[in-house]
C-alpha cells in the first residue's frame, strides 16, 4: 500500500502537466500511468518522435499551449499548405485539382508531440511515476481513496486524500465500476461524453523525396472513395523526412474484420492514385488504430458519431469537492474539451482548486 495527498490517474499531457505544477510547488503525489509510456493519446509511429500518429496540431488561439512550449523551451512551425489541393469524388474517377489548400494556420511541434511529453516528464522525479499500472477499481472511505490498479499480474493498491483523474470521463466510469459512492447524476454525466477521437485510426507513409511539393501540391486531399478520408502533409519541419498522414473513413466496428497488412496496401495504393506511382514505395508506413486501445477507446465510443464532450460540471460542484475528486482530463474542459488546449485548461482548473482548498 503506497499513500499520498494527490494521486493523478492518466500519464497524458493533463496529468503531466498537473504533476509538473505539483512538483514545482511541493506537493506530495504519485501518478498512475496504464500505459508502458507517457503521453496518453500521444503517440509516434517510430523512434525519432517527429511523425504523430495521435493529435497532430494546435492553432494560433490557442494559447496555453504556445505558452507552455516557450516555457518548456520547444518550437513549433506551421502546418505545410502551399500548393494545390486534390478532390476524390469517386471510383475509378481521377482526381481533380484546385488551387488553394489551406487558409487557416495550424501549427505542429518541432520534433513532433513526443517532444513535450518529454520535456514534462524531464521535469519530474521517477519515484513519483507508476507506469504500466492499470488502475481496476476506485473505492472511497474513511475520507480518503482507494485505488487498485494492476501491475506485472499483480494488483497494487495506493491512497490518497485528493485523486485526480486525467483521463476520459468514459475510462474513470469504467474504473469506477459499480462504485456505491458517485450519484447517479455523476455516473450519468460521465458515460454521456465521448472520448474526442478515440474510434479513429491514423496512416502515414514516409518517403525519400517530397514529391508532391515538386508537383506544387500541398499535400492535401479529401476522397469519397477512401480508405483515407482526409490527407495532410505530415512532413518535420525541414522536410528532412518527407511524409503523409491521412484518417481512415472505414468505420471501427469495420476495421476488425480487415486482415492485418490490408488496410495499410489500401491506404497506399490510394495516395498512389492521388499522388502518383512515387507514392507506391514509402521507406516506412504506419497505422494506429485507437478503437483498438482499451484505455483510450469505449464500446460506446465506436458506435456514436464523432463529436465533442460537453460535461456539464456546475450540477456536480458540491458532490466533486466533498469527494475531493478532481476532473483533469482534456474532455472535461469547458474550451475546447479534446484537444491539446482542453487538456491545459483542464489540468490549470484542478490546480487552481486544490491551490486553493490548500490555502
């Protein structure tokens, strides 16, 4: 049994950015990670970190996010969109071109999202990371929390005065089982919000050349035909590694039953006939599939129409704080609940009530 005041369920950027405030400013916490890794539903396809195969931008509004960045010391460029955009309309109907791809700036992380992933988690101790602990069940009593959570097949138990959930409302509703002390208004609230993204799947396909921009094309294109829905330029800043991404349209519950290696030859023959016969041959091709991570994506998540979380918390105040059960995760921001920034504003909104209960 390991106790302490804060426990943070959710290595994602909510929980480290809330671990990294804890840590600058004292406090005693563990954070719980189910995850081998850090960074949640930030993830790279290979080991130099640039290619995202989670959340790829953030945008000039945003602002939590720049300002965390230049704090942390990292840089971000704009999002590549010079040239022409291409149009698939249907089978065995060609492409058609237009001029103009992009007009809104979105910008990406130097080094990809990895990066700050690591640069928050360079700034906390090892002794307060549990990785690899799936947490199993949440019970309350005595005034305090109990939190089992698996690790190597074996369960392991913590508690604590204050827990901190960054994760989805539909996960910490799973960890929570049949949990007699959340109301049913509170239960309710959270199986209601969809995890933003969770039932989408991600390809990217890396080459030698860019040779969509010697065609000047952006890089993007949107297709009825599939299996590729929408496509980007995914290349570093530098285009030292030329690369495409593109988000499958082929519905989860779909993508089941396609046999490894099928849909990856689909996504390529698609950018080949979009992009021509140079695109037939990347150095590297990956797929994620998040419907396929159970800490990321719900049944219920893959049968629903994508769409934002709403989590109304206002009804909730009085049961969240007499529980000390703080909501991190990005999905329960009031702003822009799913991103990147919703994550920042999330965790900031936790920190500034415990800051202030400790007061």
């Amino acid at each position: 049994m390991e106790t302490t005041q804060q426990l943070i369920i959710g290595g994602g950027l909510a929980g480290l950015h809330t671990a990294l405030r804890l840590e600058e400013a004292g406090k005693p916490y563990l954070l719980l990670e189910g995850r081998p890794r850090l960074g949640g539903r930030i993830a790279t396809a290979d080991a130099d970190l640039t290619l995202d195969m989670g959340p790829t931008w953030f945008w000039p509004h945003q602002q939590r996010m720049q300002a965390l960045l230049a704090e942390l010391g990292l840089s971000w460029f704009e999002q590549y969109t010079r040239g022409d955009v291409l149009y698939e309309t249907a089978p065995g109907q060609a492409p058609t071109r237009h001029p103009g791809a992009g007009q809104a700036t979105s910008f990406r992380l130097t080094g990809g999202l990895t990066s700050l992933v690591q640069a928050l988690h360079g700034g906390l101790p090892r002794k307060a990371l549990r990785l690899d602990h799936e947490v199993t069940l949440i019970e309350r009593g005595d005034d305090q929390w109990r939190v089992r959570a698996i690790h190597d097949g074996q369960d392991t138990h913590f508690t604590a005065q204050h827990l901190i959930a960054a994760l989805p409302p539909r996960q910490l509703l799973k960890a929570m089982g049949r949990a007699s002390w959340a109301s049913d208004a509170l239960r309710n609230e959270l199986a209601a919000q969809q995890t933003w993204m969770s039932a989408q799947a991600k390809f990217v396909a890396v080459y030698e050349r860019a040779f969509w921009r010697e065609a000047g094309l952006a890089g993007d294109a949107f297709s009825r035909v599939g299996p590729m829905v929408e496509i980007h330029d995914a290349s570093d800043e530098s285009a030292s590694k030329p690369a495409l991404f593109g988000f499958i349209g082929v519905p989860a519950n779909t993508r089941r039953s396609i046999k490894a290696g099928e849909l990856e030859a689909a996504c390529i023959a698609q950018l080949a006939r979009l992009f021509g016969d140079q695109a037939r041959q990347p150095q590297l091709a990956a797929l994620t599939d998040w419907a396929a991570e159970p800490l990321t994506a719900t049944s219920r998540d893959l049968e629903e129409m994508s769409a934002h979380a709403h989590f109304s918390a206002d009804p909730l105040q009085q049961e969240l704080a007499q529980l000390g059960l703080y909501l991190a995760g990005s999905e329960f921001a009031v702003g822009e609940p799913g991103y990147l920034e919703g994550a920042l504003e999330a965790s900031a909104q936790v920190l500034e009530s415990l800051f202030a209960n400790a007061a």
